[in-house]
C-alpha cells in the first residue's frame, strides 16, 4: 500500500465536514467521563511534585538550616512521595467510575451510530 495515499486520507477525512451530530455527541460524552478524571490526576501530580521539591528543599537546607529543617524537609518529602505514588491509582478509579456512569449512553450511541450506517 501506498503510506502516502493512506496519510493523506487520514488527514482529509480529519478536515472533512461531520454531518452527524451522534458522532459530536458521542465524542462529548467521552470526553465528559474522562476529563474530570485528567484533571484531577494533573492537578495532584502537580501539587505533589512542588510539595516533594519543597521537602528536598528543607532537607537540603536550601531553605532554612539546621537539623529541624531537615527533618521537616525529610516529612514534607515523604508526603510528597506519598502523594505521587497514590496519583496513579487514584486516577484509574476516577477513570473506571467516570466509564461507568456514562457506559450505557455511550453504547447507545456508538450501536446507533454503527447501525445507522
């Protein structure tokens, strides 16, 4: 096969007019049980990173010195860590809970959507 023939395809057909509002809906409603679940995890992984840095900080005695900064840092660090590790798992049961409440819709649709044609 040509790649060629078959990219341009792939890009036409991305530029083409959707004449069907199931596919627009279809494509809402899976964004609508996934995006809740992605901004959460972005948010978290983001907030649990500056904490971490934070405690490196302390613990490195870049911000303040001593050994009581140290060992603030070294829990600060901890909670950080702590906070990384549980991002993942949090976000495939938000994901998981997200697909279930719209499953039945978006079959639905996607069966219309599939038989319609």
């Amino acid at each position: 096969m040509n790649t060629d023939k078959i990219y341009a395809e792939s890009i036409a057909k991305e530029y083409a007019p959707k004449d069907s509002s199931k596919i627009v809906a279809l494509r809402k409603l899976d964004r609508k049980a996934k995006m809740p679940a992605c901004i959460f995890a972005y948010t978290f992984g983001i907030i649990s990173a500056l904490v971490l840095g934070t405690g490196m900080c302390f613990a490195m005695q870049v911000l303040g010195n001593g050994m009581i900064s140290m060992v603030i840092g070294i829990i600060v660090g901890i909670v950080g860590m702590v906070g990384c590790g549980v991002n993942y798992p949090i976000y495939k049961k938000m994901l998981e809970n997200g697909k279930k409440k719209y499953a039945y819709e978006i079959v639905e649709l996607a069966r219309e959507i599939s038989e319609g044609k």
